[in-house]
C-alpha cells in the first residue's frame, strides 16, 4: 500500500452563466421528502406472451408514485414497423380512473388537455428495460379522494386489450402519512417571477386533467403568445 491516493482528482469544471434553479413542482414527486414504499400485487394483465403488473408504489402526502412492469415471452416480441411511431409500440399504454370517474392518462401525448377533468394529472417520472421487461413509474397528484382507483393498459403492438385493474386506495394513504420531510421545500414556480409557465407539464411529458397557470405581471407578452399557440 502507497499513500498516493487511488483516485485521480477531479478535473477543473466548465464554468456556467447560471445554475440550473430548484422549484417545488407539484406535478412531479416532491424532492425534500422521502416516500414510504409500498410492495404492490396487481395483475393488470396476464396473457400467453405478456405480463403487466403493477409492482410498487410511493406514497407522499401531496401525491402518489405507481410501478407499473410489463415481461413479454421470449420470441414473442415484434419489431416497431413505424419509427415515426415507435414509442405507441415499445410500450403499453398507461392511465388511471379516479374514484368519481376522472380520467387521466387517456388521451395521447402531444394532445390536448381534458379540461373538464379538474386539477389532477398523471405524469411519467421514469422508465428503464428492453424489449422483454420494461418498468415505468407514473405520478399522480394530488393523492385521488375515494376507496380506490382503476389501472388501465393497453398494447395494440403486442395484442393487449384494454385491461383494467383495482387498487385500493385505504393502505396507500395511511402510509404516505409517514413520509419523511428533510427539509423545508424549494420555492414554487414564479416565486422568482419567472411564472408556472415555464415550468408547467406538457401534454406527452404529463397527462394533465387540467392546470390552473396564472400569469405574474411582469411576464411579457410573447410568453402569453406562445401559451395561446399550444391551446
């Protein structure tokens, strides 16, 4: 043993106009909490050639965070015949009914918002696989009112039907009252007078019932412009 130490140092970092800021959005899983996990069972969908269950789950006070997993049988894959469209192949399709019959998830991405749907959205936070298991995690906030809520799939590609499956809600809500706060939360969104514009879910990266964006007075007018364009 040498006392030179093992690691080469670290080069010189780039230097950068502006740091990246941190805001507490809502419809993502909060970054000063720690959620409580919850083992999941749920069979969505069970088939010859494909599995789609849901796995785990994160309970937050604010919200919840769903794994959903999907296992295709070995030589039962298929290849993407549209490039353009390839991601409605590589995956199932995933969404949510709430209690009072709320949709969420529903709608393809880049498409409008369902505006009669209220203030929940449904948002993609991660995913990693290949082409015989995949996981996806999706949030959901706020955290749904009522006893439970429905798991919907579908996979045109692989021949999955629509599915649906119950998940109670009684469990999970219990468990996301022990969450763990570390530390007090970044500010929201427009609390530097940037606004929630710049910050609010797209249709495609959250399917979103509806969001109430309020504008801060010093936003200019392109921004207002550009807001009405994707409408």
């Amino acid at each position: 043993m040498t006392e030179q130490p093992f690691f080469d140092p670290w080069p010189e970092p780039e230097e950068h106009e502006h740091d990246q800021p941190e805001y507490d959005i809502p419809w993502m899983p909060p970054r000063h909490v720690v959620g409580v996990t919850v083992p999941l069972d749920v069979e969505i969908f069970t088939g010859p050639d494909v599995v789609v269950r849901a796995t785990r789950a994160r309970a937050f006070s604010r919200g919840l965070e769903i794994e959903v997993e999907a296992w295709v049988r070995p030589g039962a894959t298929r290849p993407v015949d549209d490039v353009a469209h390839g991601w409605e192949q590589q995956e199932p399709r995933f969404g949510v009914r709430l209690a009072d019959g709320t949709r969420l998830g529903h709608r393809p991405p880049h498409g409008p918002p369902d505006e009669d749907a209220g203030p929940s959205t449904l948002a993609q936070t991660g995913g990693q696989g290949d082409a015989l298991r995949s996981s996806r995690s999706w949030w959901l906030h706020p955290f749904p009112d009522g006893d439970a809520l429905e798991l919907v799939v579908r996979w045109d590609h692989l021949g999955v039907p629509e599915s649906a499956a119950s998940l109670p809600l009684a469990p999970l809500r219990e468990a996301g009252t022990r969450e763990h706060v570390l530390w007090d939360p970044p500010p929201p969104p427009g609390a530097d007078g940037v606004g929630w514009f710049a910050y609010a879910p797209m249709s495609g990266a959250a399917y979103g019932s509806s969001l109430a964006i309020t504008w801060d007075d010093d936003e200019d007018e392109e921004a207002r412009e550009r807001a009405d364009e994707e409408e």
